[in-house]
C-alpha cells in the first residue's frame, strides 16, 4: 500500500481552468512541445455520458473486423502472444491471445467512457484465421491448424499514425485534472503495468490531433502487485481481494489501495537499473492525486448505468456470474470516489 501525498506545489495553468469543459490540451511549464502546431489532446467532453455505447466503446459495428481473416505474420514484442491478420476489406489488425484479452477489451470501453481516448478493441471467443502457421508462443489457444480461442483484435487504423511514447510525468497535461483522472482510472482498473512504455502519442491526419494514449490495458482487472509479488491478469477472486480508496491524507490527497513496486524475488531487477528505474518511476508517477481530482473523475464515471458496464463485459463474452461481480465492484468503486 502506498501513501499517495500531494506535492508541496501545484501549478495549474489558467487556460486548464478555462478550457477543460471541452478538451484538455494544456502546456506543461517544463515540457517541450513536439507536436508541430497540432493540437496535443488527452481528453474531450464526453457529453452525455449516458448515452455512451459501451458495447463497442472506441469503435463501432461498422468499424468492427469483417471476416475472412488471412494471417500476416507474428508480433514477438510484449507479454502476449500476438500475430498481424487483414480482414475482408483489407484492414489490419493485431491479434492478442491469452489472459490479457478479454480484460483489455473491458479496459478500453471504461477509459474511454468518461471522455479520454482508446484504441478499438474486439473479442472474439473464436476465430478462424486462413494461413496460420504454428505460433512461437500461444499455440495453446489454437484448435486445429486455424482456428484461435480468446482473440482481441485491435486495428491499424491508416489515418492514426503511431507516435512517440510520452511519460505520465513530462506531457502537456502536467498538474490538470484530467491527466490525474486518467492515474484514477489506471487505479480503479488495478492496471500494475501502467509504465509509460505503454503509452503512445496517437496523430489523427483527419482531425489534425495528437492525441494521448495509454496503449496496453491488458494487465488489468487481477491484483496490481509488484514484480516478484502476487499481482495477476483477468482475475476476478483477486480483483474483488484489493481495495480502493484507503482514506484522505490531512493535506487532502487520495490514499489508494496500489502498490506496484517489486517485491521478494523481483526484487532482482535491481541488477538491471533501467528495469528496476521504471518500475520504481512507474509507481511514484501514480502518486500526488488530490481529492477534488479524484472525486471529478467519480463525478463522471458515477453517470455510467449499471447496464453500460455490463455492456463492457457483453463486450468481452464473460460468463454472467462474473460479469455481474465485475459490475457489483465497480459501482461500489466509484461510489468511493464520490464519496470523498
């Protein structure tokens, strides 16, 4: 558990204030600003969130993969076994296997719900993809030689133009409210793996944005533990384990129930600095989240129907037992938020 603890100062830039009814997209004082003219953007007013589609979150049916699927070849980077594959009209997708995702397809609907940006996510319980060779890793989850269990699939879309990774502490958005309520959500989701190597700078061509994004939710809706520890994937007995909100500081920061720091024999990473660095960097960032942020973000996520959420797990094909479980926690999570 750690401490969350407000820092001695707190610069807010005036135009925050003025602005982020419809979109944040402030300087920070000390960042430089690479983005060439085009607006940096990491939140926009999501208007009635009601209304909100949570069935598809970021994309849409129309937007969804279009059978047949012809395999491309395999993506070796990350945790998860994954390989590239175009559909029917040509576009291509990234496929992921394992327990990350169906927990990423639920990650992606719930960031995106309250106004920031997702990348699209599809789940499908199987999939037949033409051409597939045996995978180096995932094999497990192929029936046959083409069939795959426990797919989500994520496009590459041509007008967004994968950029550069941006850290949760050098951004545009330094000290806004908007940037902690997205560290809230990182919380709530009990993603142990919020590292800004999974972060990534999005340039949409067709609306001239460049838009901020965390890229990977997949080490999420398990226990956000350290390296070494007990933290898990998709996991719903761990999830309902953990707490949230511990209580309010005396100088009105949140205390939250996350700890990611490496623990017991992850604490071997200290022989290799730039890991042990991140990882210890990754856990400091998520700190220093005041009350009246915290409660913002509530406010907002507090408008989602207990029928979005379930929407959200509609989405990834959970079984109905635990979709409501999942559901019953995240109320009583944001509840806490709101109630600060």
């Amino acid at each position: 558990m750690i401490s969350i603890l407000k820092p001695a100062v707190r610069v807010v830039p005036l135009v925050v204030l003025l602005s982020v009814s419809s979109v944040s997209f402030a300087q920070g004082a000390k960042y430089k600003n690479n983005s060439g003219g085009r607006r940096p953007i990491l939140w926009r007013d999501p208007g009635n969130i009601k209304l909100r589609n949570l069935r598809y979150g970021p994309g849409s049916a129309r937007l969804a993969p279009a059978p047949p699927f012809r395999f491309v070849k395999e993506d070796r980077g990350g945790e998860s076994p994954k390989f590239e594959v175009r559909d029917a009209r040509g576009v291509k997708w990234v496929v992921k296997l394992g327990e990350e995702a169906q927990a990423e397809t639920v990650a992606t609907r719930l960031v995106w719900a309250p106004g920031y940006f997702a990348e699209e996510a599809y789940y499908f319980p199987r999939a037949r993809i033409r051409n597939l060779p045996k995978l180096s890793r995932g094999q497990k989850f192929v029936e046959g030689n083409s069939i795959v269990r426990g797919a989500r699939f994520e496009p590459r879309r041509s007008h967004l133009k994968r950029g550069e990774k941006w850290d949760w502490d050098k951004n545009p958005f330094a000290g806004t409210r908007e940037l902690d309520g997205l560290k809230v959500i990182m919380i709530l989701l009990n993603n142990f793996d919020a590292r800004a190597e999974n972060n990534i700078v999005l340039n949409d061509q067709r609306a001239n944005e460049i838009r901020y994004v965390v890229s990977d939710l997949g080490a999420t809706l398990g226990r956000a533990g350290g390296l070494g520890g007990t933290r898990t994937k998709n996991n719903l007995k761990d999830f309902l384990s953990t707490r949230f909100v511990m209580g309010v500081e005396e100088n009105g920061a949140v205390e939250f129930d996350y700890d990611t720091r490496p623990t017991k024999l992850g604490m071997l990473t200290i022989v290799y600095p730039p890991y042990y660095k991140g990882e210890v960097k990754k856990e400091k960032s998520m700190r220093g989240i005041p009350v009246e942020h915290a409660r913002w973000i509530g406010s907002l996520l507090s408008q989602l129907t207990d029928e979005q959420l379930r929407d959200s797990f509609r989405a990834a094909h959970y079984d109905r037992a635990t979709m409501e479980a999942y559901v019953r926690s995240f109320r009583e999570r944001i509840n806490q938020l709101t109630r600060l």
